[in-house]
C-alpha cells in the first residue's frame, strides 16, 4: 500500500513537471504564433508563462485635401466709375470673404494694364492711365498685403515682379495662411490725378481686373 501510495505521487509530479515544460517552450520561440495562454486552475505552483494577452495593432489614417472659394455672396465684385481723373485723385476698395482650409493663393490680371480709352492719341495726349492695385487680405496668421502697378498685373505681360499677377495656382499669386470666413479682405484700386506726361484725351477709360484664387502647393 505504502509503495503505490508513493508510486502515484511521483506520477502526479512527474505529470506536472512535464506538462509545465510544454507550455514554457512556445514563449521561448521568437516565431511562435500564440502569444497569449490561459492558466490552467487545474495546477498549481508553476511557472506562468504568459502573456496573458494576445495583442495587434492596426494603423488608421485618413487625410483631407482641403477646399478653397469665395463666401457665397462674398466674391469681389463690383462696378467702379470715377469722372476727372486727371484732375481728381480716386480710390474704391472692393471687399471679398475667402473660405479657404488651408493655405491658399490669391492672383489678380488686368485685361488692358491701364485704365485705357479705345481712341487714337496723338502726339502730346495719351489713351492709357496708370492706377495701383492693392490686395490686404485676413488670414488667421493675421493681415497679409501687396501692391503693384496695374502695368505689372497686365495680362499680356509675361514675367512681372508683382507677386499677385496672373491666375491662382498651386503654384501662382500671393500665399496667403488658412483664412476661412474672416472678414476684413478687399482689393484697392486708386491712382493720384493724372499728371502727365502727356495730356489725356477726352472720354471713357476702362480696365478689367480678374480675381482668382487656388489651394497653395
């Protein structure tokens, strides 16, 4: 009796022993597959290998490419008219609402690159007056500004020095930060009286200016 009562206890541990050890070998090989292993309420005193967890990560991402326009309502535009400007100076300022989600760009074209009359000017008169064109525009970095001779803005003219000249692009006009909804923005047109060198001839002047903007690169 005394040795089969000693027999099955070392059976007992011989079985734990060796069961302990199987579990151990899968969390010593690097390429093993389970990770993670329930403890066995069924022993006690060994080893727990663990973890107890299994655990993979999977990455989320998403972008935004951004949108940029006028406020619905809030585009520049508007008809100026000033009578004598060669002997009244002038200027209107023409307000406008970006909504822009990033940083985008604003550029400015003048059809004609001067406030131009469609008759012939003879020696010692002029068709053509020379006005400024101005942007100040809200961005939430605060107010970014330029200038330039609308001789500069010309749309027949190829490389300017005016940094808003031409049609927006990634690439093209005056960068501007995010500037969505802000109000404050406008275009300034103005020009001195007109003095010289020639004498202006009598008639109705007239320009055109395109505004245009686009997402910044």
């Amino acid at each position: 009796m005394l040795l089969g009562r000693n027999s099955a206890k070392w059976l007992v541990r011989s079985a734990v022993t060796a069961f302990a050890l199987t579990l151990a070998h899968p969390a010593m090989a690097q390429s093993a597959t389970i990770t993670a292993y329930f403890r066995d309420p069924a022993l006690t005193g060994y080893v727990y290998p663990g973890p107890a967890n299994a655990i993979f990560q999977i990455p989320v991402t998403a972008s935004v490419g951004g949108t940029c326009g006028f406020a619905t309502g809030q585009a520049p535009n508007a008809t100026l008219f000033h009578a004598n400007i060669d002997t009244t100076g002038w200027s209107d300022q023409v307000p406008f609402t970006a909504e822009c989600t990033a940083p985008w760009r604003i550029a400015v074209s003048s059809q004609n690159g001067a406030l131009k009359n469609s008759g012939a000017a003879a020696t010692g008169y002029q068709n053509r007056a020379p006005y400024t064109v101005s942007l100040n525009v809200a961005s939430d970095s605060g107010t970014v500004s330029a200038a330039c001779p609308v001789a500069e803005i010309d749309q027949a003219v190829g490389s300017s020095p005016c940094s808003f000249k031409g049609t927006a692009a990634p690439t093209t006009g005056l960068v501007i930060p995010r500037s969505f909804g802000l109000s404050g923005s406008y275009i300034q047109v103005a020009a001195p009286a007109y003095s010289g060198p020639d004498v202006l001839i009598s008639g109705t002047y007239n320009d055109t200016l395109i505004v245009t903007i686009s997402p910044a690169s």
